[in-house]
C-alpha cells in the first residue's frame, strides 16, 4: 500500500481539468517518469508558480469542486504520483479523475463543503491521513470521510489490475 | 419498479457487486487508441500479462496523431500497430482506413443497442446514441478491459433530459447540447447518465444525436443516451440485415432496452428549443456558453471545423451552406478535417471538398487534428479559433490560445465574417 499524507498544497479552484493537470503535449511520453517535470503547467490559478518549492514538495493536495474534470488520461493522476502526491482531497471529483485514482491504488477523498472551508482557511503545512480510521488530520483537528468499500478494497490491493487479475 | 435504459444494460451484464455501490459489469467492446492504449500495452508486459481476453471484442485505431509527427508520436502507432498484429485485431484502422474513433466506429456497425463500450478516451459517451453505455475511462481501466474484459462502475443515476419544439432554421444539436452543459455546469451530471428523449431527439439523425451524447461529459455525464428506434435500426441496417427478417423486426426488437414508463430518474430536465438560438462558448470552459449574438465582432484568427463532435457528413454539408461560393475572411485560416475515410470519399463524390478548397479552407486527413492541439492547427499564443470541436480548455488547442465551441454553421459564418457572428444572416 502507498504512503498518504505530508506537504500540502492548496488550489484553491473549482472545476480542475486533466489538461491543466498534465498539457495534451506530453501525452506522447510513454513512460510516467518522463512526466514529472509537467505537473499543473497549465493550471489557470492567480499566483501559482508549478515551480515553487512548495508544488515541488507537495504530498497532498486540496482543492474545490469538480476537482479532475476533462480528459480521461490517467496521465494526470501518475504526474502526481511520480510527484509523491498520492492523495487528493477534494469537495468533489469528476467520475474518470476519481476512479483513476483508486485504480493506481490512490486517495480520491471528498470532505463537506464546509470542512474543504476550513482547511482553506488553516491551510496547514502538513496534513496526515489515517485510511483505517478514515481521518483526515491537520493542525491538531480531525475530519472524517468514508470511502466506497470496493474503493477501499482497491487501495489496499494496490490497485485495480492487481484485485482484478486476482479476482476475474 | 421500472428501469432505465441503463440500468436495464447493466442488469443484462452484471458480473460482480465488489462492494459500495459500485459494479463489475461484461464489457461488449473494448476501443483503442494510440495515445492512451501504449502505455497501458508496455505496463501489460512489463508484468509479464500481454494478453487480449477477446480479440474480436477489441477495437483499435491510429486517429489522435496521423500522420505520425515526431518519433514519439511514430512510437505510439508503432507500439498499438504491433500489439494488434501480434493479437490478431482484426478491427485495427491504420494510415488510410483511419479516422476520429468515435466517427469512425460507428460507421463501421460496432456499436448496437445494449452493449457495454469502454475506451481510454473522455468522449465514448457519443457511442450511448446508439442506446448503448458507452464510458470513457483511464488506462488502468483499459488494461483490465483489454485484459479480462470487464470494467467497474457505481450504480447509475440517470438525468431525463426532455428535447421538445421545434429546431429553428440554423440551430443544431451542437447549439441544444451547449445550452443544456450551460444549465447543467461542468459538474452538473457528475456520476450520472444524461438521457436524452422527446420529439426532437426521436426526429434527431444519428449524426445529430451522437454530437449530443458526445458532450455529454462535458457536464460530468459518465454517458448520454438516446433510446434505440427507427433512425437507429437504419444506420445500423447493413451490419444487421442478417440478424433480422424486416427493419421493423430490429426497431421491435431494440425496444427491449427502452427505459420504463415508470423508471426512476434522478432529475429531470425539460428544454423547448423552439426559441433556441446559435449558442457559443467564451471561456475556458464548456458551461461557459452566450447567445452568438453576444459575441458578435470578436476577432478570430482560425476556424476549425471536425472532430468527433462535428466532423461528419452532415457538419461538412452544413457549414457549406454559408461557405459555398464565399471565400474565407483575410487573415484567417480555415481548417476541415473530414472525420473518417468515408466522410472524405463521401465528401469528394459529392463535391464538398472541392467546395471548401475553392473557399480557401485547408482540407487534412481524417484525424483529430487541431482538437487537442497535438499535432497539426495548433494556435499561438493569443491566437484565436472558431471550432466545432468539444473543449475550450486552456491551452487545449495550444498554450496561450483561446477556443469558441460552436455549431458547424457558426464556424462557416465565422470563417467567411471573420469574427463571431449569427450566422443565420448568412443564410
Ligand atoms: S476529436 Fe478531439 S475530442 Fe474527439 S477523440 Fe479526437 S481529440 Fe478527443
């Protein structure tokens, strides 16, 4: 199972789409390697810098609604794991984006509305993530989410082609 | 209690309930393209798992970038070409049989009503025109599919989307589907069906209703749907003549996967498009969307007219209803990419190529092509273009560039006015 939690990064946007995440230009790599220099150059965010230090030690992300939306490519899910990003918290996720995430054995996790608010407004440095307890765990509070049960059974499998090819 | 049309299809091929409310269901068709089938045929061997579960369920084709550009490019096509030959695809299109896979399919008879279709690509939701649950889906998907023929999902919730009126002269499918993702917003059929019904659907060719169900992600759909019937046995005559005595056995027979009178729909939706005008994009993203009237006078410097939402026969016999005889305003370029093989012969034989060259427009092979801005008519910063593609994503068309979605008809009058404009004064 992957590791989940550390440096945060904020976008704070609805609406996130995959060719923002990771430019139809780089789809030609046939290696997820190869993408890692690229994640989130075409994010349209006022003052985001994807070379910043900060983008570049990023271990979860937080975001708004929608978070995902666009393109299939899972291209924009494997730039965030070669990135160490293995978590997204989200108020919502496009279907594709979400399920692509827990195929790669990652953390799609969707939290009220009114918790999203509350990270935003912390915006702590470090959020840690307990998957067994379902907790979210940043600055001292806790935020609860539930996961799908299949959802769950695909992280702890380490994805989908290693439960299916078990499984069917 | 009733059932959808979708709940009906997943009924019919169910495989497994993994937990949550989420399915495993037996997929009919598995289509492949070369930009996220590669990668996902390299992990596949890496793992020692080069395998196809069936060969004659798998579709492949060459369309995003055909010519190959570059070696990267060329590596892609390399790499889908040999697997297919390697499986025995018999269903792989290459340099002159290829066209945008979700024009080319369906030409070809693949889809039928109450299949299951998945691909490596956003916008298999066209194929739900059919009365199919056609899905997009990421290359970890794809693996399994190619794999063990199977793919999950959550249970369906399913939008009743109600077409009623009467198309005014110059309004199209395009201009209903912009005006629906506008009151819908980018998010607003996330995890849910877009079921498309009502008197103006049932008059809809299939052209038409596969450029609705194709924007259907375009609200978060996971698949739009139109109920299969007469249009649909018709388009798909010459693949099942032989499965059925008469055309009125097969629209017998595909009333089977008709929704219920009382199936339960999770929204519904009700939109008179008798007072509908042209509609147009002006953002970045697809709900961002105003009358084209509203726009009238922005300056454009390219006109796309293709892709898998409007590269058609019938787009190309539309946008020359402006086009023909005019000439392409000074300074701006004008790109038409015929979808498929077919729609090319079939545009040449009855002299529309021609047409469009004579108005100064730019003809390419059957490819994606300026859509996502891989390979050729890719803008420059600043630049801006009139497309009938799906997406005005930032950067979509190339960094810096700036995308209008709009109907075949609004691009032809934009190509001649150069700028956005009504184009029913064209007509
Ligand atoms: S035409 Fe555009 S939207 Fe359609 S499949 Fe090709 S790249 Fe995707």
């Amino acid at each position: 199972m992957k590791h989940f939690g550390g440096a945060s990064l904020f976008l704070d946007r609805h609406d996130i789409n995959t060719d923002e995440i990771i430019p139809a230009k780089y789809l030609t790599e046939n290696s997820k390697l190869d993408l890692k220099p690229y994640m989130l150059e075409d994010l349209r965010l006022e003052g985001f810098d994807p070379a910043s230090a900060e983008a570049r030690a990023a271990r979860v992300i937080v975001s708004r609604q929608n978070f995902g939306c666009g393109s299939s490519r899972e291209h924009a899910v494997w730039v965030f794991e070669v990135n160490g990003i293995n978590v997204v918290i989200a108020e919502s996720f496009a279907r594709i984006f979400r399920q692509n995430m827990f195929n790669c054995g990652m953390l799609a996790i969707e939290l009220p509305s009114a918790d999203i608010a509350t990270l935003f407004a912390a915006r702590p440095a470090e959020i840690g993530v307990d998957l067994e307890q379902g907790l979210v765990k940043a600055d001292g509070r806790e935020f609860f989410f539930t996961l799908n049960s299949f959802d769950r059974d695909l992280v702890r499998a380490g994805g989908w082609l290693a439960y299916a090819d078990r499984k069917y | 209690m009733g059932q959808t049309i979708t709940e009906k299809i997943f009924a019919a091929h169910h495989r497994d309930s993994p937990g949550g409310d989420s399915v495993v269901l037996d997929i009919d068709v598995v289509m492949c393209h070369e930009i996220t089938t590669p990668i996902a045929i390299n992990d596949l061997m890496e793992r020692g798992m080069d395998r196809v579960f069936d060969p004659d369920k798998i579709k492949a084709v060459i369309d995003h970038v055909t010519p190959s550009k570059d070696s990267k490019t060329a590596t892609q096509a390399k790499i889908l070409r040999d697997w297919a030959r390697r499986h025995a695809i018999r269903d792989f299109f290459d340099i002159g049989a290829n066209g945008v896979c979700h024009a080319l399919f369906p030409e070809k008879g693949f889809i039928r009503p109450g299949y299951t279709v998945i691909m490596g690509d956003s916008h298999t939701c066209t194929h739900g025109a059919f009365g199919a649950f056609a899905a997009g889906v990421g290359t970890t998907d794809l693996e399994v599919g190619i794999l063990k023929g199977v793919c999950s999902f959550r249970l369906p919730q399913t939008i009743k989307v109600t077409i009623k009126g009467e198309l005014p002269t110059g309004v199209y499918a395009k201009d209903v589907i912009l005006r629906l993702i506008k009151e819908l917003t980018v998010k607003g059929a996330t995890d849910a069906i877009m079921e498309f019904v009502g008197p103006v659907v049932d008059r809809l060719s299939m052209e038409s209703r596969m450029t609705l169900c194709n924007m259907a992600i375009e609200a978060g759909a996971t698949c739009g749907v139109c109920l299969p019937d007469r249009v649909t046995a018709q388009y798909l005559w010459p693949f099942i003549d032989e499965q059925y005595d008469s055309l009125d056995q097969a629209v017998a027979d595909f009333k089977r996967w008709h929704s219920d009178p009382d199936a339960v729909y999770a929204r519904e939706l009700t939109l008179d498009v008798s007072s509908l005008v042209p509609q147009v994009t002006y953002g970045y993203k697809p709900d961002e969307v105003m009358d084209a009237a509203e726009l009238e006078g922005t300056r454009i410097d390219q006109v796309y007219i293709g892709s898998c939402t409007n590269g058609r026969l019938e787009d190309l016999r539309e946008a020359l209803r402006i086009l023909a005889g005019r000439s392409v305003a000074p300074g701006v370029r004008g790109i038409v990419s015929p979808a498929t093989p077919h729609v090319y012969a079939q545009a040449l034989s009855e002299g529309l190529i021609q047409q469009f060259v004579a108005a100064g427009f730019c003809v390419t092979n059957p490819t994606c092509g300026a859509c996502l801005g891989m390979s050729n008519g890719v803008l420059a910063p600043g630049e801006v273009c009139a497309s009938t593609t799906n997406r005005n994503f930032n950067g979509r068309m190339g960094k810096g560039g700036m995308v209008h979605l709009m109907s075949p008809l609004s691009a032809a009058a934009a190509a001649v006015a150069g700028c956005i404009t009504d184009p029913r004064k064209y007509l």
